[in-house]
C-alpha cells in the first residue's frame, strides 16, 4: 500500500475544443444559403458542394440536417442578441431609455443588404413544433422577452411583463414589414410606438 503524503498535483485544466476550419466553413456556407434560400430549399448536398468539405466530414460535425439548422440559429441568436444589446446599451444607462433605443437596431437590420427578415420567425414558419429546431426558435423569443421583461422591472413598469409582451411583438412586425414592404418609414414608426408605449407604462 502507498506510504506517501504528499498531496498529488492538481491536473492541468483541459482547454475547450476549438471548432474546426471545416466545421466554420460548413456553418458559414450554410448561414448565407438558410437565410438567403429558406431551410427546407436547401439540401445538404448543395452545403457540402459550396463548403468544399467531404461528406464523411460533414457529417461528423453535424450528424443530420436538423443539428446544421440548430447551429445556424444559434449564429443568428449570437448576432441578432448582440445587436439588440448594443442598440439598448447606445441609448444610455437608463433601462426606460434601454427599452426604446433597442429598437435602432431594427433600423439597422432592415436597411442591411439581402435582408429577408427574422431569421428566427423564417425558421419557426418552416418548422413543426416540438422539433429541436422549433424549439431552438422558441427559445430565442422566450430569452428576448425575458431580456426586455428585465428592463421594464428596472424602469419602474406598472405590468412589466405586459410591456415586454407589447415590445417584443412590435419588434417581430418590425422584422415582417421590413421583408413585407420595405417600407422605410416602418423602424422610426416602431421606435415612436415604443417610447409612447414605455411613457404610458410609467406613467
């Protein structure tokens, strides 16, 4: 039996796995063809021919079709998250103020070349509930409402939820009219709907 007392070392932390180039390159390929083309019009064939990648090698990074797609909305959570985020953060450190100025980053994604609306909302459109990729889109709403829930409470909101509720749903037809119509009225007209809705909620 061992008579030593010295303690062991404590192991090394293992850093992370990085992804792979090839897994990058799959996603990217696959981020621009999705939103450009729809999920269900584009194969897999088609990603693995514009990635340049092996089939052995697609599939050892993403098993089946509905993994690419839940990885691709993940990217589109990354973006459009960080988006809302610095939109808010811009308007000053008043969570009332927070609650309007996100809405400038509606401006910006509708006026971005290539824009066919939300990536989340086109996904869900082409998807059945209960699905992982349904549910990834569902839980993107649920974590931008609780975000903006988060700030009604801070601004001092009668029925903060009820506020998040109204927001968020103007933000989603912000997203639609810009694929709808175009219009480019439409994100000052939601942001002006935003602050009259947060002014009345504080009143």
């Amino acid at each position: 039996m061992p008579t030593s007392t010295t303690p062991a070392e404590p192991a090394a932390p293992v850093a992370p796995a990085r992804p792979s180039a090839a897994r990058d390159r799959i996603l990217e390929t696959a981020f621009a063809l999705f939103y450009a083309r729809g999920i269900r019009a584009v194969g897999v064939d088609l990603i693995i021919a514009e990635s340049g990648v092996a089939k052995a090698t697609f599939y050892k990074h993403f098993p089946a079709k509905d993994d690419l797609v839940v990885a691709y909305l993940d990217k589109v959570d990354g973006i459009w998250s960080g988006q809302l985020h610095a939109a808010a953060e811009a308007a000053g450190a008043a969570p009332a103020d927070q609650l309007v100025g996100l809405f400038d980053a509606l401006q910006s994604a509708c006026r971005r070349e290539g824009y066919r609306g939300c990536g989340f909302i086109n996904a869900a459109a082409e998807s059945q509930p209960g699905t992982p990729v349904h549910d990834r889109t569902v839980a993107h709403k649920a974590s931008v409402l609780a975000w903006v829930q988060e700030l009604a409470e801070r601004a001092g909101a009668r029925d903060a939820r009820a506020l998040a509720r109204s927001l968020t749903l103007l933000l989603d037809g912000g997203l639609a009219s810009g694929t709808l119509d175009a219009a480019p009225e439409a994100p000052a007209v939601a942001k002006d709907t935003a602050r009259a809705l947060v002014t009345a909620a504080l009143a």
